[in-house]
C-alpha cells in the first residue's frame, strides 16, 4: 500500500533523505536525478516524491476505490525502481514513463479480476454547480451518475485519453507516450472519443 506524500510505500522501503555533502536531489535536473536513481534508490525517492499523487491519481481514476489504487500505485514505482536503468529519454517527459507502467497495470489489473470498469470522473462534468435548491441537487446528481455511466461503456484507451487530459492536463505528445501510439493517433481517438460521449449525452437528454 502506498503512502501519498511520505516519500515512501510499504514494501518498497523508498525514501528521499538528501546525501550529505552533495547537492540537494529536489534541486537537481530531472535528468541528472533520473541518471542517479538508477544507481542509487535515494534519488529514485525523490521521483516517488514528485510524481506519486499524480500516478495515484490517475489509477484511482480508473478503478474507482482508494485501496485498490493505493495498491496498484505501490506496484507501479516498485516496477519503475526495477528498470529504470532502461528508461530512455525519448523527448516526453518521466511522468509519460509512469502513466505507461500505470495503464499497463490497470490494463492487467482488470483483465485478471474480470471486474466492471469504475470510473470516478466529476471532473468531466462541471457546468452544474452545487445548489441550495434541494429538487436541483438531485436533478445535478442524477446527471454526473449519468455521465459516470456513459463513460464506464467507453474503451479503456478511450478513458485514459479523458483522464489524462481533463485530470492530470497531459498533451496529446504525452498522451501519446503513455498509450504507444503516435500523436496524431491520440489526436483522433480523443476527438473520437468526445464526439461518442456528447451524442450519448444528447440522447439521454443531458446535453
């Protein structure tokens, strides 16, 4: 189980204590950090700092429960502290390479559970505001339950793509990296996907 902004997760004993005599590992280049953390599991808990929230965030996204997220998040730097003397810079930035073992996990995680897609994506519904009205409150969340279950039928690339880009603002270049497919691609599925979303909207009277 991972432990968000600790520094470091159960089982993985990953922690970022600053080396002394050396420059700070929160004041280094990504790269220079990414170099050192092949070599020394101290700079790797500096990575852990910087991007857990965000890789946690991502998963919960996609499985919808806090434990099984903590879980998959654990195991996802675990995988990345075991290669990442093969990570290779290919233009995007480190946390392309995370979000990638993510969905890669998840992608697994629910091919060996076989359990219905669960999704927690307020986010991608916010033109209701809270009211004070009673009968509206219930009106607005009839709608987002709405929403969350349009979304559940979407392909699992196709949830990615939205919760990468309206959660965790990744570009279509980054996006692109985490998926193994080109730009353009990404590009294509995203307004594909949006364009699938509104016309089930429209239908069940939402948009």
């Amino acid at each position: 189980m991972v432990k968000r902004g600790t520094g470091q997760s159960q089982g993985m004993g990953i922690r970022s204590p600053r080396p002394n005599g050396n420059t700070p590992y929160t004041a280094m280049d990504e790269a220079e950090l990414i170099e050192r953390a092949a070599r020394d599991p101290r700079a790797f808990g500096e990575l852990y700092e910087r991007y857990v929230d965000r890789i946690y965030n991502y998963i919960y996204h996609r499985v919808g429960n806090a434990q099984d997220a903590e879980d998959l998040t654990a195991r996802t730097f675990q995988r990345a502290l075991q290669h990442i003397g093969r990570y290779e810079d290919h233009g995007a930035p480190f946390s392309a390479w995370l979000y990638r073992i993510a969905h890669n996990l998840v992608a697994n995680w629910y091919r060996d559970t076989s359990r219905r897609k669960e999704v927690a994506l307020d986010e991608l519904y916010t033109s209701h505001r809270r009211s004070d009205d009673p009968y509206r409150e219930v009106i607005r969340r009839e709608e987002i339950e709405t929403v969350r279950e349009v979304v559940k039928q979407l392909s699992p690339d196709r949830q990615t793509v939205l919760i990468l880009k309206h959660s965790e603002h990744l570009s279509n270049a980054e996006i692109a990296q985490v998926l193994g497919r080109t730009e353009g691609a990404v590009k294509s599925l995203y307004h594909r996907t949006l364009q699938a979303l509104r016309e089930e909207l429209e239908k069940r009277g939402i948009l």
